[in-house]
C-alpha cells in the first residue's frame, strides 16, 4: 500500500520533511544510491546488493519508489520474469542529496569509534 503524500511549506525546515518522506526508511537511500552508481539494475541485483533487505521488503520498497515517480520499471521478459529499473529524470535530481549522504556516511564512518557506545 502507498503512502500519500504531502507537500510540506509551514516553517522552516518542512521542506526537509518533504525529502525525508521520499527517502525515508532503511532501504530506499540505498536503492536509489545503487541506482545512481549502476544506472540500471535487475530485481536480482538489487536482492544481491541488499542482502539484509527481504524481497518483500524490497519489492514494497521499490512500489513506494515508482509510486513517487523516483524509478521506473521495466519488464523484459515475462518468462522468466526480468524487470529492470533506473531513476527516472526526476530521481535524478536526488543525486546531490544522496551524494551529501555518502560523504558524511563516509566520515562518520572513519570518525566514529569501532565500538558501540550504550546512549543512555
């Protein structure tokens, strides 16, 4: 099921509020940040690159995706079933988004202590 959307222009910082809820959630900065480094990828791939995700998970994921008009999907072939999906124009404008995203992951990653710290 697809979630609806709002548009979010009420105080400073709701247009965040707008971008988070496109990107929102564990997996779908992970899609389109796959997407943006392979330009296209199988429903394969992706179940590959994403071992964590489930393919539930993932397919509803990639609904919520194509739903925001973020990626396009297309079908290959029907047996075996290949379907193919890549950012849409409009996905491609998250681009200089996700690449922040990978730049500061990339820091807090060197950063940060290799051990788990409890926050109490």
């Amino acid at each position: 099921m697809v979630q609806e959307r709002h548009i979010y222009d009420c105080q400073a910082g709701c247009p965040a509020e707008s971008t988070l809820q496109i990107i929102s959630g564990k997996w779908k900065s992970v899609i389109v940040y796959q997407l943006l480094q392979h330009s296209n990828l199988h429903f394969g791939d992706l179940t590959r690159v994403l071992s964590d995700c489930s393919r539930r998970m993932l397919a509803l994921q990639l609904e919520e995706l194509i739903a925001d008009h973020v990626i396009t999907k297309t079908v290959i072939s029907l047996r075996p079933l290949k379907t193919e999906y890549q950012l849409s124009e409009f996905g491609q404008t998250l681009s200089p988004v996700i690449d922040a995203m990978a730049t500061w992951g990339t820091y807090y990653n060197q950063v940060q202590p290799q051990t788990k710290i409890p926050i109490s």
